[in-house]
C-alpha cells in the first residue's frame, strides 16, 4: 500500500483514539474493538482505490494519469459565443451581443490579442482565474494543481489562456506576457475576488506582481445580507441587467484537459467579459468616479500582492493550528467552543490565535472583512464625496437627526400647505408636483475635478508616451517644431471635450433626478464671490493654478514627479476655463428647458431664502452651511447612492426641528440665530475658527452664551467671545490686535449668515435676507454688531452690494455673468438685453475685446468708462455687443 495510505490510516486512527476512545472508559473493550474492525474495512477499500490509480497495491513512480495523445505545443481555436437577452421587461428585443472569444496558449496571439485590444495608455480588462478543483488529500498528489487557466476580456472580446498541460505541469510559455500585463498599474484588472486569484497565482510563480486591482464585489450590499458580498452572477443581473450562466458543474469540472470542452470554454470567457462589462456601465453610469485615471491613481496604495500572500500563510498557519486544539472539544460539543471551557493550560494559546487572526483579517482575505481594512481602496461615491462646510458636522447629525427618503415615493406629488390651497370646491384635495432647489455647485466642482485628467496629456503616464514627449520638447528647442497651429488646434479640441463632459455630467444627472422624481425641480448656480470670501477664494485659486503647473511641466521620469502628476490633474481642476463650463451648462439648461436661476453671489443664500419664502418644498445639496443659514424648508444631502448612480433619488434629510435629536452634539432648542453663530465659531469659510475650538466646544460655549444667566446689559456675543479665549490653548496668539481682527471676521460671517444678498425672482430685484436692523434682536444687543448693519456701506463690503433691477435680472437669468457683468462669449444674448448693454455701459464696465474699438474708445472717452461717442446709431452699438459676446475664450474661438 502507498505509503500516503499508511500515513493517513494512522492519522485516523490517532485522532479516533484521542477523541471517542480514551473517553469511554467504561466501555473500552468493546470501542476498541469496534473502531478496528471500522479500520479494517476502510483500509481494504483503500488499497482497491489505490490500485485502481497505480496498477498494482505497491508503490509507483510512474505518472498517475493516464496516457494521452501528445497534444501539439501550442494551439488556437477561435469561437463566437451566442449572446444574452436583457432581463428588462420594457426592452424584451434588446439582448447583448456575442462574445468573439480566443482559446490559446500560443504567447504570440496571445501577445498580438493584447496589442489589438489594450491601447497604448493601458485600459480596463475582465480578470479571472480556474483552478482544479480540490479531491480528497489521499489523492492530492496524483493530481494537477494550481491555476489552469486566466482570462482576460474587454466588453467586446474575451481571451482564455491555458496554463495546464496533460503530463500534470505547467506551461511557461504565455508567464511573461501575463508578468508585464499583471505588473502595469495603468491596466486595470476587473473581477470578483480578484485578490484571491492574483494570490494563486502568485504563489505559483513569485515573480509575478500584480497591481491595479479592482474588487467588484465591494460595490454592491446583498440586501438579504450586508455582511455577504454579492457574486459575479448578482453584480450582472443588478448592473448589466442579463442573467449570467452559472454552473456548479462545470465550476467544479477538469480545467487542466487539453483542450477544453466548448462548455468550459464559454464558461470561463463569459467569467472575464462580465468584470470587463460591469465597470464599462459604472463608467456609463457614473463617469467621474470611476474615470480610469482617477481610479488607477487610488488603486495605487494597495497593498503588494507578495504582502497579501504573507499574510494568507500566517492565516491559514493559524486557522490550522486553532482547529487543531479545538478539534475534539467542538466534536463533543456540537457547536463552537467557548474559551472558558477549555482547559486552563489552552486558554490562553486558543486566545492568542484567535487575536492572531483578527490583525490579519482582512487583509490577507477578500471575504467579509474586505470593508474594514482600511488601506483597501474604496470604490463608493460616499467617501469621495466633498467636504464642503464644517468637516465634521454631518457626520454628527446625519445618523440620529437624519431620516433616509426616496424621492420616488413623491412621484405622483404632494397636498400642498394650508396656505396655498384653493378655496375652489374640491381644489385643496388635488396634490402637486414637489419643488426641489438644487445647489449644482458642487456637482460643478466635482465635474471639474473628476475629468481634470483630460486637460493633462496622458503621454505622461507611460514610457513610451514620456520618451515621445522629449523628442517633441528636444525638437521645439532646436526649431525644427514650429507648427504652434496645430498645437493650439490640439489644445482648443481637448479644451472643448472637457467642458462638454463637465457639463454633459451635470445635464445627465438633473435629466435622470427629473425623469425619476416627476418634480418640480429649479438648479441654483454660484454667482460672484462674496467679498468677505474673496481671500478664501484667492487662495484656493493659487492651489489650483500650482497643481496646473505641476500637471503641465515638462516630462520626467522620476517616481516622485509622477505620482505629483497624477494628484495634480484632479486638483487642477477647471481653472482658467471655469466660466467655459459654467456657459456650457446655462446652454444645455436652456436646450432642456430645465428652470434654473444664477444668484447674485453664493447659491447657498439664495436657497435659503427660496426656501423662507416657501417656492421651494426641499433643498439638495452636499454642503453643510445651509444649516447655518436657518432655512425653514428640510435639507436633502445626496450621500447615499447605489453603483455610483448619483441620480438615485435617495438622501438622507433632515430638517431645522429635528437637529435636538442629535445625541453627538447637543443642539436641543437652539434657535437660527444661535445655530449662525454655532457655525462662525466653529470655523468656516468667512472666518477661521481659534485653535482646540472645534463644533462640541462651540456648541457648548453658544448653549452657555444664550441660555445661562448673563450679567445685566451683557450680549451673548460678548459672552461667546470670552468663553472662545478661554477655551483655546493657543492663547499666546491672543493679543489686542489678535482679537480685534478676530472679532470684526467674527461679525461680518456673521452678517454673512444672517442677512446674505439675494434675488427676489417674484419682484424681479435684488434684496437682503432678513431684516438686518430688527431680524436678531440679541445679536443687535451687540453695539458693533448694530452699527455693521446699521452701515449699509460696510454692509455691502462684506455681503456685496445690491444690483441695480434690470442688470439683477439678466444675471439671474443668465444673460451676463455675475462675476464680470458682460456677456458670455459664446450665448447669443436677447435684443433687449444688447440695447440695455449699450444704454448702461458706464454701470455694466463692460470692455471691449475688438481690437478696432478699443482704440476709437481711448481716442474719444473723455473720462474712464465715457464710451458715449463710439457709436453714432443703435445698429452701431448692437454690433459692438455682438463683437464683446464673442470673446477670446479658447472654447469660442472654435
């Protein structure tokens, strides 16, 4: 008999003695006996199945699988795999093409299949791997082990590699391409548990290194189950919309036969193609978090797969060891083994093991620890979300004051308020469709930053386009690249393909909100900058242009330089064409018909006075200083998505009454007015904030401030202000300048708060939210506070200043920008607002771009802004409008 038999008879038997014999004491003659007639029986049969595999009972060196035909060394079949139909009711006919696919292992198709289907600045590919699967361990060695076959796949083609062979070993014919392919982070690697595949064949071949790895499984929550991660067949019913074949028989079959049966074949293509299709629909779905750039830049602090396959061997080691020690205990229990039931001498081993194994958890598995290992990229859209407000507010109210709606459950409307029913017969029981603001600044700046990798030239991101971009730089130094037009061409055309997917994001995500909700919806665009921002502003603008620099700096080679490159083609952003994608926008609204309104300086003001008047039902937005303004109307924070799909109605909403049932903070009773000066002291983007002094110390100081017993004639403002000095640690910084300059910053966010500058679009004017003079009346028991809003001067140094009524309206309308009050160069504007243009320019500063009249205005103008004497008719002026609106922007100028 083999001696992998005897070898494992004795194990048996040594385990049966330790666990059923030793504790029947009583009747141990007769266990004994039974337990080796057992034996014997077992021990027959073995060597029957054993012969049945070697020959003969003795032990053998020839190669236990039988004899076949010598296949040829390399080979190639080509098939063509029917397609899917569509699991959607509404689209029966649409079904999902067949799968062109390459069965080989000849490395030169396999390399030209590569070349043919991976572009040169890399790309997405499905990924998988079939192992043979695992036989009783008498047998282990008789078989083949270890990967068999890995497929790669793009949406359109799939390409199955066979590493096994017939004689039980491997073929290393195909290993080097799949190195180089594996090891290049700018190719991104698709599947479910893709980890685990990488690790099998890492642990085949060392050499091999994978990197850029993308998990789909961590996408999606079973709904039966949140700590389950869904599987390939759930993800492409949920995503893709097609039922996937899945068989337990051909996952469990013989993948190392050469060749494959077309099955298997099929099988294992359709595996690669479904990780390929499913990030092909999230990019569709959601363009700027699953931009390939953007991703491939997180994906690079993964952990090394070499790490990863450490930490697998110390886990298994552990797990062995554990089940080892609580073998016969769990035997007799039936069930897992509490620790304080173990003898005392295994208690403490067992608990250390136990410790062992949650450090490595996690990390060294891709199972239903994936989500707590902290180093492992996430794909959601909630922690890429933008921290705009307070940091960490929301995340203090959002779980106790916050309630998760769908937007579709108010689908068919809602019964309006008492007050705007109609005293008809039978009118106040019709419903209404919900009015919904939306603040789009942030979904701008988003845009902005997801695709700022298209104004970067992606030449940098590979050896081969860093050594093109030299020869170019080499050759503009020696003259011998004088074509600037096609360059500037170039340039203008990628400016071009960047605004219009910044704007076609934002467009598509209101079309989808609108087309799911049947609401009432109005979009809110950022005007021009407040003047007590305008510092902030500055220097974000200055980050901006720095992190252009670094992303356009001449080529270089250095690991360092190329990871700044990277960060800096998100944080770059819009920059310099800003306004470009703004205007496009206000051109896609209109095409629409999708309502919108441009507020005279920040959106978030005239949202909330949208919402005091009662226009609008909900406000949606992501940033957290709508809270401070007070607003009546509940607040609606998109952080909860599926797939990335921002437009899924779902939120989390909260409203100004519910905030006390915040147990992080305690925000019971407090007023509009306490919850503004919550925000200023807490820090904002108005006023810094004093150092140790964070939101639970603000709220405390403001609960004291308003609600404890004052002196007589003492503010609560003055009582803030000396609670925030004496709280600070940094209190060497406190001197008299230090603190008038704090104070007056203090105020005016205040101010800024409490009474921003909006646009009344029922009057048609600009106005100021609130009463400044009699809206607070304990902020007015403040003197320097009532004598800021008293001063309507220094009233508009902080808010900004009021805009005369029609140029109000043709800002808010979008005809002239808020920030230049001139009209966008590529919106052909109405006749009314060109003659309002020619009959106003000393009010509107508008100058001329046109080269011609810009020299008559200098020759004729008595005085600055006198532009009387350029035109002589109105044609005249109405043309010089047409020449002001077609600009030098790089986007008209095609």
């Amino acid at each position: 008999m083999p001696p992998s038999i005897d070898r494992s008879l004795h194990w048996i038997g040594t385990w049966t003695l330790s666990a059923h014999i030793l504790p029947l004491k009583r009747r141990r003659g007769l266990s004994t006996i039974f337990i080796f007639i057992v034996l014997s029986c077992c021990k027959i049969q073995l060597q029957s199945l054993a012969k049945a595999y070697t020959g003969n009972g003795k032990p053998s060196r020839k190669r236990l699988i039988p004899p076949t035909k010598r296949e040829p060394r390399y080979f190639a079949q080509e098939a063509l795999l029917p397609g899917l139909a569509n699991l959607d009711e509404l689209q029966p006919e649409f079904v999902v093409p067949g799968l062109p696919v390459l069965y080989t292992n000849d490395p030169k198709r396999v390399s030209d299949w590569l070349g043919d289907h991976v572009g040169p600045n890399g790309g997405t590919l499905g990924f998988d791997v079939e192992s043979v699967p695992e036989i009783p361990h008498i047998l282990r060695k008789a078989t083949f082990r270890g990967p068999a076959l890995v497929q790669l796949a793009t949406p359109n083609a799939s390409l199955v590699i066979q590493l096994a062979r017939n004689n039980g070993r491997h073929s290393r014919a195909c290993i080097p391409i799949l190195e180089a392919v594996l090891a290049d982070e700018h190719i991104i690697k698709a599947g479910v548990q893709v980890d685990l595949d990488m690790l099998e064949l890492h642990q085949k071949w060392h050499t091999i290194e994978a990197r850029s790895r993308l998990d789909l499984g961590g996408l999606l929550i079973c709904e039966d189950d949140a700590n389950r991660r869904p599987g390939l067949k759930r993800l492409a019913e949920s995503v893709l919309g097609v039922n996937l074949p899945k068989s337990k028989s051909l996952a469990k079959s013989n993948w190392s036969q050469v060749p494959l049966s077309p099955a298997q074949i099929a099988y294992s293509a359709r595996d690669a193609w479904a990780g390929a299709a499913i990030v092909e629909e999230l990019v569709r779905l959601d363009p700027i978090i699953f931009e390939r750039v953007s991703l491939v830049e997180r994906l690079r602090s993964q952990r090394p797969i070499a790490e990863l396959s450490v930490r697998l061997n110390k886990r298994r080691e552990a797990k062995s060891l554990l089940s080892s020690l609580l073998a016969p205990y769990s035997f007799q229990k039936g069930s897992q083994v509490s620790v304080d039931e173990l003898p005392p001498w295994k208690q403490k081993t067992v608990k250390n093991l136990r410790q062992q194994l949650c450090c490595i958890n996690g990390s060294a598995s891709t199972g239903k620890n994936y989500r707590k290992d902290p180093n492992t990229p996430s794909y959601f859209c909630q922690k890429e979300r933008i921290a705009m407000g307070i940091p960490q507010f929301l995340s203090y109210i959002l779980e106790t004051a916050g309630r998760n709606v769908d937007l579709q459950y108010y689908q068919g409307g809602i019964v309006p308020r008492q007050d705007e029913r109609q005293t008809r017969d039978g009118a106040d029981s019709q419903k209404r469709p919900l009015r919904i603001g939306i603040d789009v600044s942030s979904w701008i700046y988003k845009a902005c930053q997801g695709h700022g990798s298209m104004l970067g030239d992606e030449r940098h991101l590979t050896n081969y386009g860093r050594a093109a971009l030299l020869q170019n730089e080499e050759q503009q130094k020696t003259g011998d690249l004088n074509d600037t037009k096609i360059r500037d061409a170039q340039k203008r055309e990628m400016v071009l393909r960047y605004v219009n997917a910044c704007s076609l994001y934002v467009i598509e995500r209101l079309q989808r909100l609108q087309s799911m909700t049947d609401a009432e919806i109005l979009v809110v665009l950022d005007g021009a900058t407040p003047p007590i921002k305008r510092v902030e502003v500055r220097d974000r603008s200055n980050r901006r242009k720095q992190a252009a620099q670094d992303r356009d700096r001449p080529a270089d080679t250095d690991e360092d330089a190329l990871d700044r490159r990277f960060k800096a083609f998100r944080r770059a952003g819009a920059g310099e064409y800003y306004t470009d994608v703004v205007e496009s926008i206000l051109q896609g609204l209109r095409a629409k018909s999708i309502p919108f309104l441009v507020s005279p300086y920040e959106s978030d003001g005239q949202l909330a006075f949208l919402g005091d008047k009662g226009y609008i039902d909900l406000i949606a937005t992501e940033d957290s200083d709508l809270v401070a303004y007070g607003v009546k109307s509940p607040i609606l924070y998109k952080l909860v998505n599926s797939l990335g799909d921002e437009a899924v109605p779902r939120g989390v909403l909260v409203r100004r009454e519910d905030l006390g049932a915040t147990t992080e903070i305690n925000l019971c009773d407090f007023t509009a007015t306490m919850l503004a000066v919550l925000f200023v002291a807490a820090g904002s983007d108005y006023c810094k904030k004093l150092k140790g002094i964070g939101v639970k110390a603000a709220s405390y100081i403001v609960r004291a401030a308003f609600y404890s017993k004052r002196e007589k004639g003492c503010s609560p403002l003055e009582v803030v202000f000396r609670k925030l000095y004496s709280e600070t640690w940094d209190k060497q910084t406190l001197t008299d300048d230090f603190k008038r300059d704090y104070e007056k910053g203090f105020l005016a966010a205040l101010l800024m708060f409490r009474h921003p500058v909006v646009f009344d679009s029922v009057h048609g004017v600009c106005a100021t939210m609130g009463d400044p003079l009699e809206g607070d009346p304990q902020l007015i028991s403040y003197p320097p506070y009532a004598e800021l809003c008293r001063d309507s001067e220094r009233r508009a140094a902080v808010c900004g200043n009021l805009l005369p009524s029609p140029q109000a309206l043709f800002v808010a309308e979008g005809w002239l920008s808020a920030r230049t009050f001139r009209p966008y160069p590529k919106t052909e504007i109405p006749s009314n607002v060109k003659k309002w243009l020619w009959q106003n320019e000393k009010q509107a500063r508008v100058p001329s771009t046109n080269q011609k009249h810009s020299k008559r205005r200098k020759e004729t103008a008595t005085d600055e802004g006198d532009l009387e004497g350029d035109f002589e008719t109105e044609e005249q002026a109405m043309t010089w409008v047409d020449e002001v609106s077609d600009g030098d922007s790089p986007v008209a100028c095609l």
